[in-house]
C-alpha cells in the first residue's frame, strides 16, 4: 500500500508464474501488476492538489511495469542459503517479513501500513532481480543448478541517473548473486556481489553519449569507501574487490581514485585488484580472463563456499566474497563473474566426487550449455532493470564466444540505453523517489 497526497492506493499482484524452486519450495515471478485506490478522498481536495496527485498516480503505473519481481510462500528469498541455515529456531519461526535482510526487501515501504496493524499472514516479501534454473544429467546423477540475484534497495535507480555511492557508503546498482548447486541431498552455495564505485560520483545526463564523471566532495571519499566495505565486512567476511573499468580517460581518474582511497584500509580482509578488461580481453578475447582468475584463486580457495551434506549439517561455509564493479556493473561485471561461478562450479562438483580432477564443465556439452544461457539471462534480466536493455557481451557468455549478431545487438542495444537515459529513465527515477526508496 502506498500513501500519495489525497489518499491510498493498493499495488496487488494479478499474475504469478511459478519458475523453479529454492531449496525446495516454489518461486514464483510476478506477471502482471495493478493499482487500486483505496478511498475516495480525491473528489474533496483542492484542484491544486489534485493535479499533483494526477502526477504521482501517473508514476503508479510505471511501477505496474517494473520487472524481475519474484516471492515464494514458504521460504525467505532475501536470504541467502548460508544465511538461512544459520537462522536460529527462535527466528525461523518468525513471518518471513520479519526474517527479511531488510537491503533486499523490494516491498518493504509498502507493507509498512500492514506491519503497523499486525497483519503478518498477509505480508509477502520481494525481491527484484533475478532467478533462473536448470537440471542437467551427468552420468547417473541429476544436477539441479540455480542462479539467484537480489538487488539492493538502498540507492536504487537507473543507470545514468544513479551512480557511486551515497554518503553512507550504499552503492548503485548492488547485486548480491547466488549460486547454487544441489544433487543426491547435497546442496551449495556460492555468493558474488557487484556494486558501483563506492565513493560519490555522478554523470549528469545532458544529451551527450558518455556524459562526463563528476567526482563529487573529493575529501569524502576514503570515508565513505571505509562505511561501505566495514557494511561488506559485517555481511560476508573479507573482501577481495575486482575493478575493471579502463586505466585510461575518463574512467581511469575514477579507478585511480578507487585505488587510491582503497588503499586506506586495504589489508588481509580488504584486497583491492584493477584489471583493464578492455585493455587485457578487447571486444573478443574473453578467454584472456583466466590472467584474473590466477590472481583471485587464492582468495576463493582460502574463503570457499558453503556446502551442506545430505544430513542437512554444514560442511563448509564461505567466509569471504568477490566485489566485481565496472561502470555500469552489468556487462563486463557480468562476463567475469560468470567465469569466477563456472571455476566455483566445478569445485564443489569435484569436493562432491560428481567431477574427476580435470574434468571441468565444457567437458560435458548439454550440460555446459544450460549453465552458459543460465548466466546469459541472469545478466540480460539484470541489464534490463537498471539499463532498459539486455546486457552487452552476452554472446560470449550464452555462446561462449563473440558472434556478429551479438556485437550488431550490442550497437543497438548501446543507442537504446541513450534513449532511455535521456528520455525515459527520468521517469522511472522519479518513481523511485515516490515510493520511498
């Protein structure tokens, strides 16, 4: 329920489709959204007023159309398996709003009316972002493979319109990434996250095509870069930050400031590493980002994943993670970690015994292709709800090598997120503000 200047207006989902299951119970992606208003307090009000309430109606209707909205009936989809294993009894027992890491709780301004007068059986949590799944046989056993990403609501909004971070240290375009495997009673998890560059920077839209960067209160920046990793720290143990935005021009006097405030506080828990995507892999060497893995390896043995055996006891537990920005934190964040879930992938398949030790997964064609197209449409559902359009690259990452149709469709989809940046985005940012967020 959302309260406006004159009244109150119901936002009540109308379709569901129910697209896989997390750790056992249903998901389901909201279809089809509709506003109600709830009272008719509007006939009374001053013209005045009811022109600004005609406005903010107005914007209800861009949010019926916000997408990658998903829930489930019986498990709390804003926490990550780690995170819901470790629940204790006493929690478990609480309504899943109550349970719900507040960052990932889409609705959570709108159920604010519904907390206050105890409605808990009727408050169903939200996440925006992304689910896909897929089972693929390898010999005798049947792999279960989910890909599950919640967005951030604190400093939400569109690409250009939302950027850096805010002075509390919360970045754009947050996405906490969840893979997870399951077979024969055992389950796995591996957590990514991706954020803008956390310090406060901006790109004013102005009809050019790459706006310029603003580097905005300079003598801020190592405080706010110190609020957002203690906040990293807090919620995932430590931190190895992978920035790979290009050395040169524009984007080089942000990852050098990047580095140099970083440097602060750089230390066992807080690893800082640039790699010059562009420079390194091109338009079409991708293959080039095992030079990055070799670096991060290390990182990722020492701080692992969870693992949960077929008795339902933990075996092991990831105690770090894996911060992948670029500018937008959508196309070449999304190339590389693709490639960081696949090693993780095959690590848990051979911990498991289900891989020998240099089988790897494009040994095995079916199943190599479902987990390409699993991450293609991770990334292009991502893409979509901070940019307009699906991601860029997303050939390399659903094919497994740059195509001419996948760089004809990035030319396109590069001009249409100019559009929208400079005549749509607008729109959807006040939407944002509207509501909240």
């Amino acid at each position: 329920m959302l309260k406006l200047l004159a009244g109150s207006y119901f936002i009540v989902i109308t379709e569901r489709e129910c697209v896989g299951s997390y750790l056992g119970h249903p998901v389901y992606k909201v279809s089809s959204l509709k506003t109600f208003p709830c009272d008719h307090s509007l006939q009374s009000t001053p013209v005045e007023q009811k022109k600004l309430e005609s406005e903010f109606t107005a914007l209800l209707h861009v949010a019926e159309k916000t997408p990658g909205l998903y829930f489930s009936y019986d498990v709390n989809l804003t926490l990550s398996a780690q995170r819901l294993h470790d629940l204790g009894d006493e929690s478990k027992l609480l309504p899943l709003w109550r349970q719900a890491d507040p960052r990932f709780l889409w609705n959570n301004y709108m159920l604010e009316v519904f907390i206050d007068n105890k409605l808990d059986p009727y408050l169903l949590p939200l996440i925006q972002g992304s689910f896909q799944n897929f089972q693929s046989a390898i010999g005798k056993d049947i792999l279960d493979v989910t890909l599950i990403a919640r967005r951030c609501t604190r400093r939400i909004g569109t690409r250009m319109w939302r950027r850096g971070a805010d002075p509390d240290g919360y970045v754009a375009n947050f996405v906490e990434t969840e893979q997870i495997l399951q077979l024969n009673g055992y389950a796995a998890s591996f957590l990514q996250v991706r954020g803008s560059i956390p310090f406060l920077w901006e790109q004013v839209v102005d009809l050019t095509y790459k706006p310029k960067f603003e580097i905005l209160k300079q003598e801020e920046a190592p405080k706010v870069l110190e609020r957002h990793f203690l906040d990293l720290r807090k919620k995932y143990g430590s931190v190895y930050s992978v920035d790979l935005v290009n050395k040169h021009g524009s984007e080089g006097r942000l990852s050098e400031k990047y580095a140099g405030a970083i440097n602060h506080i750089a230390g066992d828990d807080v690893r800082y590493l640039h790699f010059d995507f562009h420079r390194i892999c091109g338009h079409v060497h991708f293959e080039r980002l095992s030079i990055l893995y070799e670096q991060i390896e290390d990182f990722l043995k020492k701080n692992g994943y969870l693992l949960i055996n077929d008795k339902g006891e933990k075996i092991l537990e990831q105690c770090g993670v894996v911060r992948t920005n670029c500018i937008d934190c959508l196309d070449r964040t999304n190339v590389t970690q693709s490639m960081i879930g696949r090693k993780m992938l095959e690590a848990q398949l051979r911990k498991i015994g289900v891989f020998g030790e240099e089988e790897t997964i494009s040994t095995h064609a079916n199943f190599d292709e479902s987990f390409k197209v699993l991450w293609a449409n991770h990334g292009d559902e991502i893409s979509i709800q901070y940019s307009g359009t699906p991601a860029l690259k997303g050939d390399f990452v659903r094919y497994g090598q740059r195509t001419i149709q996948g760089i004809l469709n990035d030319g396109f989809n590069a001009l249409a997120r100019y559009y929208f940046n400079n005549f749509s985005d607008g729109t959807k940012q006040c939407w944002t503000k509207t509501v909240g967020t």
